[in-house]
C-alpha cells in the first residue's frame, strides 16, 4: 500500500482508533519486561499504539511514518498524556528516514515489511541491544508478494545476533488476523 493510500486510512480515524484500542504489541510488552529503558525507535509507528506504550515505561521514543495524518494523531496522543515522543514524517521506502548507527536500544519493526530496511535498522542497534520484528506470512497457496515473507525466512536476516524469540503462526495481536513471522533478536556486543 502506498504512503498516500495510508494517510487516507488514517484521515478516516477509525484506523487509528483501532489500532489504539488493541493496545501495544504483546511481544513488545514480554520482551520490554526485561529491558532497563533506553532509546527506541519505532520504524513505521502508525499511528503509535506501541511508541506511546514505550513513553509511558519511561523510553526515550522516536517514532517514524510515512503517513502525516498518522503521526500527527500520534502527537495529539502524546501531547494528551504529557508524553514526550519525537515523531518524525519520513517515507522509509524513500530514506527519508536515517537510522543513526548503534544509536538504539531497541527497534521495532513490527507488521511492516520493507527488506532492505532490515540492513540500516540491524546498524542502528547499539551494541548489546534489541530488534523486534514481526512480518505477514504468506498464506497457503499464496503467492509471493513485497509485504509477506515465506515462512522461514524471518530469522535469514539476523545470522550471527542472538535470537531471543522466534516463532510463526497465527498473530497474537488483536490488530493482526494473518500468520506472522516474530523474532526478538540481541545485537552482539562485539559488532
């Protein structure tokens, strides 16, 4: 879908409404559970159910979407619950957006899929650090499409970082109704 064709959903509210409503990812939640807050970037926020989560436990957040209508929600949201977010409009399939090298503690790259983010968003994650990304899986008999992965694919990516977390299969995000690819990988130290 295109950056205009989001803006639209968006413009509409009820997509972002509902996306708030389902509230933050819960691989997001699990994993944070274990993380002393840090700076986060959230690639491709919408309209920021998890870069409002992360604020409220006390994460330094930046938020990055292609979608104006998305972001500008997402401060209304913010500046409602006296968070502090930097949300930034940048359409990541036009590097609009330049993720800073082992400036993060944690990325997420959650239900987007552009591949060669994977690359820039992995450099951006300091030392020691998190990415999580969760991706479409293409159903049965479906053909390959640019935003679903073949099921094993995910973890192709992430050779060499320690996986945390992987698994696929039915969405566990009320948001999300197709199967998914999840993993929560660590960044070595010594990259």
């Amino acid at each position: 879908m295109e950056v205009r064709d989001w803006d639209k959903r968006y413009r509409l509210r009820e997509h972002a409404a509902s996306d708030l409503e389902a509230g933050p990812t819960p691989l997001l939640i699990e994993t944070a559970a274990s993380l002393k807050p840090g700076r986060a970037l959230d690639l491709a926020c919408g309209a920021g159910r998890n870069a409002l989560w992360l604020a409220q436990q006390g994460w330094e957040v930046t938020a990055v979407d292609g979608a104006e209508t998305a972001i500008e929600f997402l401060r209304s949201r913010a500046s409602n619950q006296g968070l502090k977010i930097a949300a930034v409009v940048a359409d990541l399939e036009k590097d609009e957006f330049n993720i800073e090298p082992s400036r993060w503690d944690l990325i997420l790259k959650l239900y987007y899929l552009q591949r060669e983010l994977f690359e820039p968003a992995k450099r951006g994650v300091a030392p020691g650090g998190i990415l999580i990304s969760i991706v479409h899986l293409n159903e049965p008999g479906e053909g390959d499409g640019p935003f679903r992965l073949r099921p094993g694919h995910l973890e192709k990516y992430f050779n060499g970082w320690e996986i945390l977390h992987l698994r696929e299969g039915k969405a566990n995000d009320p948001a999300h109704r197709r199967a998914v690819a999840e993993i929560v990988a660590r960044r070595p130290a010594s990259c």
